[in-house]
C-alpha cells in the first residue's frame, strides 16, 4: 500500500506502543526492523509511545467508535466477520481501514542474542533514545 502509493521513499515513520510485541524492549522487534529496512533500502524512524500512554493513539480512538457502530447488533461469530466488518468501517469524513487476515504462522520463543542486537544499525535519538530511535540499512549512503 504504502509503496504504491510513495515509491521514492527512502524513510518510514512507525509509531509504535511502548509495551507488547513490538515493545521498545523487544530484541526480536529491532532485528525484523533491521531486515525490513535491508530488504526495503528505508530508513525506519520508530516512535514508541510511552509506557502507559497507548490511549493517545488518536487513530485508534476516532476509528474504535466507528467500528463499534458498524459491528452493532451484530454476532461476532468468527475472526472472518469481525475482519471485515473492521474493513468495511467507513467515516464521513471518507477514512477508511484497511483489514485482513494474517493467517502466517511465527515461531515463539525465538531468542536474539547480544551479537544479533549489536549488528542491528541503529541510531537512538537524543531525547529518548531507548524510546526514539532510527534504523538505517546496513548497505546505505546515510
């Protein structure tokens, strides 16, 4: 989508939870961050959000009322329909989200040891660091 849409970007802005899966503590988050970056040839600036502020998402607090009147009333029988009933949420500004199914397996318990993290080319910020942080291809002009 977002190659289509900016195919001379040379950076990506992710703005990221402070906790869970992709948590600024998670090791596993900044080596798939690093391999995205590679394969992609972007310069990925992650902001997480920190801890115990995820309710400033504004995005998801002016979609979440929508979705809940789009699904109202209706059964939640399945990931199907909950999937696409989330998809077909529309606002009348003319916002719209785009959903689908991940039906890929991941691996648990994948363990990331100091030497993977230390070849991760990353670039901490100045006013938080741990929470703010840039990572640029390994084979870049930066």
């Amino acid at each position: 989508m977002g190659q289509q849409t900016y195919p001379e970007a040379k950076q990506l802005l992710i703005t990221a939870d402070g906790g869970g899966s992709n948590g600024y503590r998670i090791r596993l988050w900044k080596i798939e961050l690093q391999r995205f970056a590679d394969d992609q040839g972007l310069e990925i600036s992650v902001c997480h959000l920190p801890p115990g502020t995820s309710k400033w998402n504004k995005i998801e607090h002016r979609m979440f009322s929508h979705i809940s009147m789009n699904w109202r009333g209706k059964p939640l029988t399945s990931h199907e329909v909950i999937v696409n009933l989330i998809a077909n949420t529309t606002t009348r500004q003319g916002l719209k989200i785009q959903a689908e199914i991940d039906s890929n397996s991941y691996p648990k318990g994948i363990k990331v040891t100091d030497t993977e993290l230390e070849n991760v080319n990353l670039f901490k910020a100045d006013f938080h660091g741990e929470w703010n942080y840039s990572i640029r291809p390994k084979c870049s002009s930066y």
